[in-house]
C-alpha cells in the first residue's frame, strides 16, 4: 500500500501541487544542472522534517529539505538498514523501495519492484541491478555510519561511470554522510583523480562546498552553518589548459535566514533564488541557466 499515495490526482498550487487524497503540499527544485547531473530537493507538508529525519544523512539544505544528487542514470541517493533481514533504497525525494533477505543470502524486492536486483551484505556493500542494464553500488562512509551511500552508477558499456565521493560528519555520537564531489563519465582522467584534484584538465565535477559559520541573521540572509553554501563546477573547454586556479564555471550561492531554514522567496520560486556567477575559462554549456 502507497502511504503517501502518490498516484493520486493532483493540483498545481503555485510552485508546487497539491495531493488530492491526501492534501500533501510538495514542492521540488533544481539548484544546479550540469555534465547530465543534477542537484535536487525537495519538501513535503507532510513531512516537514523529512531532511533532518533522513537516517544517516546530513540535512545540507536544512531539516525541511529531501537532498539527492541525480544522474542521468539513476535518482538513488542511500541504502538504510530498516530490520535485521531487510533493507530500503532511498532516492533522491526520500521515496523508499524495500528489499528483505531470503534463505539463500540474496535480497527480494518489494512487490512492484521486481526489475531491480540487490546483491551485497550488512557487512560489506551492496550493488542494486535494474533490467535496463543500470547498475548502482552503494557504500558506508565509515564503519560507525548507519546508511551506505551512492558510490557509482553506470551501464555495461565504456565511458558511463558516474562517481559519487561522500564524506562523514560526526554529530554527537552519530557518524553522517554527505556528498563532497560528483564526477561526469569522462575517459580523459581518473575519477580518483578528478576528486583529488578537480581542475585537472578533462575532469567534469559537480563539488558541494559547505558553510563553515553562520553568517545569515533573524533580519538577514546568509550562510548557515554546515549547510551548502555553493555548488562548483568544475571543466575544461576542449584544447583549454587547466586554469592556474581553483575555477567553478558556475558558482551557485544559497541564501538563508539565521534559523537554516529558506525564505518566503525560495519557496515562491523568486528570481533570487539562486545566484549564479560565470568564473573562469571552460563554462559548460549546460551550465547556463
């Protein structure tokens, strides 16, 4: 049974839609979309701290926002342990798809779900399978983290391997994740390479820069602390040099008010926004807005 049912008639109702059965108001965006990924959230009236609620992730937008990065392929963002013989995948808008353990060590998708495929183990990583040839691997940040996340996605044939590199935050006695670097499908360079140094030449990357203080006030937007405070792409045009700099063709700054949660404005989809500026050589062309 779908809790949220999500097939049922809806409404647009300004920037978001209203569920008619159950009177859910959601509302998605895109922060940023470049080399086929794209940066994502979403919030549900429902569920109005569905971002601080997630387990085992860090709440980079704030505790109302659902985050995930997408790729072209896939809209997964982590696997979490639901019992001791069952697990979920989570997509990107928090949207769960169940898999328990069977007798000889495999996992069976929930009903509905039958074209994915799980292998892997609560001590080690999983791979999720689709039948279109989509393969997913999913990893822990660290031993003490409760979620795996997003490590790869990519299809059987050369050149398709989108990278996902996470890093932990320890909260108290809770170990998090949250993503650092994001890596296009390039045969130019390494992924390895390309998260340890973005702006070498034929890198695609996607980095999450996060806010160190708070800067914004109860009368004033800013930073908030250990939320994003910029999105970087990283890129070089063809037969470019790498720049002698740190370069993020597009640079995308979030404004939020003193409590880490977003202004009236972004919930009405305000031209403000987002604020984006051109730096540096090698804009992509999909980064323009």
């Amino acid at each position: 049974m779908d809790r949220n049912a999500g097939t049922a008639p809806s409404d647009e109702v300004g920037p978001g839609s209203v569920n008619k059965l159950t009177g859910d108001y959601s509302l998605s965006a895109s922060d940023a979309s470049a080399f086929g990924l794209s940066v994502l959230r979403s919030v549900s009236s429902r569920q109005p701290t569905a971002g601080g609620d997630a387990e085992g992730q860090v709440a980079i937008f704030g505790p109302q926002w659902t985050a995930g990065t997408t790729a072209d392929l896939s809209d997964y963002a982590y696997l979490r342990q639901t019992s001791s013989t069952s697990v979920a995948v989570v997509d990107a808008e928090g949207k769960e798809t169940g898999f328990t353990a069977t007798s000889g060590g495999g996992w069976k998708s929930e009903p509905g779900s039958e074209e994915l495929t799980l292998t892997g183990s609560l001590t080690g990583s999983f791979t999720l399978k689709d039948t279109s040839g989509t393969t997913t691997t999913f990893a822990k940040v660290d031993p003490a983290a409760t979620t795996w996340q997003v490590s790869t996605t990519y299809l059987p044939t050369d050149n398709s391997t989108t990278t996902v590199v996470s890093e932990k935050v320890v909260s108290g006695s809770l170990t998090l994740g949250r993503p650092r670097y994001v890596i296009a499908p390039t045969s130019a360079v390494t992924s390895s390479t390309c998260a340890a140094t973005p702006s070498t030449k034929g890198c695609r990357v996607m980095e999450y820069v996060y806010a160190i203080s708070t800067t914004a006030t109860s009368s004033a937007f800013g930073d908030y602390n250990g939320q994003v405070k910029q999105i970087k792409l990283w890129a070089t045009g063809p037969g470019s040099a790498p720049p002698p700099y740190r370069n993020g063709p597009v640079r995308v700054r979030r404004l939020r008010p003193a409590a880490g949660e977003l202004g009236p404005t972004d919930l009405a989809g305000a031209e403000d926004r987002l604020h984006l500026r051109q730096r540096g050589p090698g804009r992509h062309p999909d980064a323009a807005r």
